[in-house]
C-alpha cells in the first residue's frame, strides 16, 4: 500500500499506517530483539557527538569524539581552546573547519543561557519544549534533537537518520517525497512513543545489514510482503 502523504496523516490513513508498522516491528524483533534503553552518552557528550557524526562515518565520528576527551579535561576547556586547535584534534570525523566553531558554538550557547554547561534540565520538559530549546542552537536540527533526547533522556523524540530514512520510505510507511526532516513528525505518529528506542535501533541494523542503500538483499529480507518497494521494483521486474 502506498504510503500516506503528510497531508494525508488523518485518522483513518493514521491508522493503517500503524497497523503496517505493527507488522513490520514483530518481523524486525523477530530477527534483531527488543534492545532495552540505556544511556548511550551523557547529555552534552551526546550533543556534541552528534554534530562531529554529520556527513562521516561511525569510526570517524568516534576517534574524533574520544580524541577531543583525551585531549581537554571538560567542555569547558573545549570552549574556550583556540578553534584552530580544536579543528586540528577533530579532524578524523572530516569537515573540521565547519564543525569544531558549530560545537565551540553550541557549547558557548548552552554556558550563556544556562549559565554552566548541561543540559540536564530538559529533563523537566516536554518533548516539544526540549526539541524547540535545542533547535535553537545554530546546526542542531530534528535529528540531532531527537538523538539527544532519545539517547541521553529516554525522552520520546524518534531520529531519522539516513538508514531509517531509506528504509521507511521503501517499506512505505512514508511517501517517497518526505524529506527527512518532515519525516521526524509523521514516524513519530505512526510508532508507539515506548517503542522509538528499539524501532530506530532495529531498522538501522535492518538498514545496515539487508536494506542496504544500493543493493538491498531482498532475498533475505522477511518483511517483502509489507514492502512497497519490493512489490512494485523488485517483484514486478521479476516478473
């Protein structure tokens, strides 16, 4: 079944989307589990892991994230270092010169609003008033967002990365035509607020392992029956 466009996202196309999913996840927790929540990194180590993960890779993002733990004390120090310094130390993760002012920025942002840097308090808030707050810092989108708040909170935010983006798109939960960013509200109607956590992680993994980007390995796949691009690519060639 096609996919229902955002305009569309009415109750009664709501609500087949959600039974779709419903199928989709047993298939997915069949293979892959229910991963159970845990704190990946603290609040701000999330933030600004987040921003060194845009356009590289996982190991990338990550010898660059424990590079800059080894080489400064706290975030503080991250602050307020020279920024060529700072990009020197960062530059595994690629495209250094952009993102060592972006986390120099965002941490300089948290210190003047909050007076220390920590972003504990979004505990305390809703989901739409601590997505709203972090969006306000310049780079910091809904997917970086809901990473924080999903990841360091457990608050119900659900990321869409490009793995989940792809994969959504070809199960047709949403239309081929939602860019990512519009995709944050419509999954987020369609999955159950308690099962985010374990939804992003397993359709990454799915994303990962079977549905990859240019030779999804359709033979191995068990949701084809749900899939509208099986159906309509790799099915109707077949025939």
């Amino acid at each position: 079944m096609p996919a229902e466009p955002l305009s569309l996202l009415d109750p009664e196309p709501l609500a087949r989307q959600q039974a779709n999913y419903k199928k989709i996840a047993a298939r997915l927790m069949e293979m892959y589990g229910f991963p159970e929540w845990r704190q990946h990194l603290p609040p701000v180590d999330e933030l600004v892991s987040t921003i060194l993960s845009q356009n590289t890779s996982d190991t990338n993002r990550d010898r660059a994230f424990y590079a800059l733990k080894d080489k400064y004390p706290d975030w503080e120090t991250v602050r307020d270092a020279p920024v060529a310094e700072v990009e020197e130390v960062i530059r595994p993760a690629g495209l250094a010169r952009q993102k060592a002012p972006r986390i120099q920025q965002a941490l300089q942002y948290v210190t003047a609003a909050r007076g220390e840097i920590s972003l504990d308090f979004l505990r305390d808030m809703s989901v739409d008033e601590a997505r709203d707050w972090l969006t306000t810092i310049n780079g910091i989108g809904p997917k970086t967002a809901a990473i924080i708040l999903l990841f360091a909170f457990n608050i119900p935010a659900f990321p869409v990365d490009t793995h989940v983006h792809r994969v959504t798109k070809r199960l047709g939960l949403i239309d081929d035509k939602i860019n990512a960013e519009k995709a944050h509200a419509i999954l987020e109607a369609i999955i159950p607020a308690a099962e985010y956590y374990p939804a992003h992680l397993n359709i990454i993994r799915h994303g990962r392992q079977i549905c990859k980007a240019r030779k999804p390995l359709c033979e191995k796949c068990p949701l084809i029956e749900y899939c509208q691009y099986y159906q309509q690519t790799v099915k109707h060639h077949d025939e």
